[in-house]
C-alpha cells in the first residue's frame, strides 16, 4: 500500500475514534464539565494514535515495527493528561471568577436599588413635618391660630426631622467599613431595663403594658449605646404595631442554654407579619402591613426613639451584624390578640 493510502486509512480511523470521542465527552459535561475537560487532550491523543498505528498496520509494517509506534504515541498520554489538569484548574478558577464577578455586580446593583429606595421614603417623610412646619409658621406670621397650640407641634415636628437625621446617621455609621465599636463589659439585664424604662411613656400613651423576664443574668462585652439602642428601636415597633390594652414583652437570657449566646427578644400583640414579608422587615425603608406602619402620633415618647423612615430594624441588624451576631424575626401563633411576633437580638457572649 502506498503513502497516499496510508494517510487515507490514518485520516479515517483517527476522524472516527476522535468523532465518538466527542460524543462521549459531549455527554459528559453535561454532569461533570470538570471531568470532560481533563479527558479531552486524552481523545486528542487517543484518536491519533489510533490513526497512527491503524496506517501503520495498513502499510505492512512488521508487528513489532507496529507495537514500536504505538508505545511512542502511547508514551504521550501522560503529558495530554496533564494538560487536561491544567486545562481543568484553569477552567475551575475562570469560573469561580466568573461567578464571583456576577455575584458582586448583581450584589451592587441590589445596593444600589436600595440606595435609591431609601432616598426615596425618606425624602418623602422629611416631606411632611417639613410641610407641617410650614404651614404652622405660616398660620403664626399671618396671626391664625395660638401660639401655645401651634408652637408644640412645630417642635414636635423637628423632633422628628431630628430622630430621622439621627438615624441615618447612625445607619450610616453602622454600615461604613471602618466602624469600631466601644465594648466594655456590660449586664444585658440592666441595658434591657433602661431600655423598657426609656419606652415606658410611649408604652403608657398607647395602653399597652410592660414586661420582661431574665433567664439568664448574661454580662458581656459588648457597645452597650448600640445595643441598648437596638433594644430601643424594638421596643418602640413593638409597641407602635400592638393594640390598645395589649402586652409588649423582654426577655433575657442565653440562645438554649448555650452560654455563648445571648438572645434580647422582644414579643408583640401585632397579629403576625405575612410570611412573604419576614425577610424584609429589616431592609431599610421598606414598609408592610404587619411590619412597619407611620408613627401613632405625637404622645409621650414619640419621636424619641425611631423616626418613622423605615430605618429602626435596619439600624437592629447593623448592631446585631457590627457585634458578629444575628437579627430575625418569627411569627407567634397564640390564637386571637395573643399572636404577634418576636424579634431576636443575638449576640455573641
């Protein structure tokens, strides 16, 4: 047979074990691309040395002429399959990268939207006390109305501006990459009591009551402004949230009786949250019917803690996450009044 014929016959068989070759790692990726990776230089390979030694035979050459050029084209599958290693690691790390920028780029654009949302409610509730202010200034300049029935709620107004300021400030601050906290060693029992007597007037003006209960006498080091502040902002969303008459309750202790947690919960009468809503109460601006609702009104204590921007359980997860623990939210199920939601501080101990 002569060369022309040889390189035919080589030309087919390599074109058929290569074709089949494909197919198999065709099949194959679609489980395992890694693995079909490192096995392609090996069909490259394999497919040539099928040619190689299919010509070979086909040409007369003596049996041993023929095991000869197959060891050879053999010797080679080592360094094809360490090129299919190489070819594998590469492929894993291009998409890792791949991943990871995606996930950045759709993590960015979910902080932007946020971003934008909360300019949004909050430019809109600036909107209304700064409107109230107006309008009562207004009616002051041009003589209507008493001064000591307009000049209390201007101030009751600017409060309120101020409390939102405070807390984007605050969140501000909470969310920044170089925030520190100041820890010192601190009883949770008596950061929760200050907490309860600071929303006490605010607990009095809607009629709701009361009450905590300490499992554990828990001292930690922890910033006990922001955490005494997390506390706060619960408080007030609990009792802004439950009914006249009705019971807001603190209790304190460890998470199972594991000392190295301790759990702050604050239970409300609110009626529960709709399950589609849990994961959102602590995004910032955001607002739902069993979550967040605007202010009850200018009582005692309102405007002192929380401003109404959607910003109090936001400002609750960045403390919990700034001191390396966790902020969530359950709905209670005890049937009429009774159910409600309990929210959990849980910092490490």
């Amino acid at each position: 047979m002569n060369y022309v014929a040889g390189m035919l016959v080589s030309v087919a068989v390599a074109a058929v074990v290569g074709a089949a070759g494909a197919v198999a790692l065709f099949a194959l990726a679609r489980r395992r691309v890694a693995l079909a990776a490192t096995l392609a230089p090996l069909v490259v390979v394999g497919s040539a040395t099928a040619g190689v030694y299919a010509s070979a035979r086909a040409m007369f050459l003596s049996g041993t002429g023929s095991m000869t050029v197959l060891l050879l084209l053999l010797a080679t599958v080592p360094v094809a399959l360490a090129v299919g290693l190489v070819l594998t690691a590469r492929i894993r790390t291009v998409t890792t990268e791949a991943a990871a920028e995606k996930a950045a780029r759709e993590r960015d654009q979910e902080v932007e939207v946020r971003r934008r949302e909360l300019v949004a409610w909050v430019s809109h509730d600036l909107r209304t006390p700064l409107a109230a202010v107006r309008a009562l200034a207004e009616a002051l300049e041009d003589g209507v109305g008493q001064v000591d029935e307009h000049v209390p709620r201007i101030l009751a107004e600017n409060r309120r501006m101020a409390a939102m300021v405070d807390d984007l400030l605050a969140l501000s601050r909470l969310q920044s990459p170089t925030a520190t906290l100041h820890r010192e060693p601190v009883a949770v029992a008596d950061l929760a009591s200050d907490a309860i007597a600071a929303a006490q007037p605010l607990a009095d003006s809607g009629g709701v009551t009361l009450a905590w209960d300490v499992t554990d006498p828990v001292v930690t080091s922890l910033d006990a402004r922001q955490v005494g502040r997390a506390l706060e902002n619960l408080l007030v969303n609990a009792i802004r949230h439950t009914g006249q008459g009705g019971t807001v309750r603190v209790a304190v202790g460890s998470a199972g009786g594991d000392a190295r947690t301790v759990v702050l919960a604050v239970e409300d009468e609110c009626g529960g949250i709709p399950p589609a809503d849990l994961d959102r109460v602590f995004e910032a601006g955001w607002r739902g019917t069993g979550a967040r609702t605007p202010e009850r009104g200018d009582g005692p204590g309102a405007g002192a803690v929380g401003s109404g921007a959607g910003l109090g359980l936001s400002i609750v997860r960045g403390v919990a996450e700034a001191h390396g623990g966790t902020a969530r939210v359950t709905n209670m199920t005890g049937g009429g009044a009774r159910s409600g939601c309990r929210f959990e501080l849980r910092l490490p101990a």
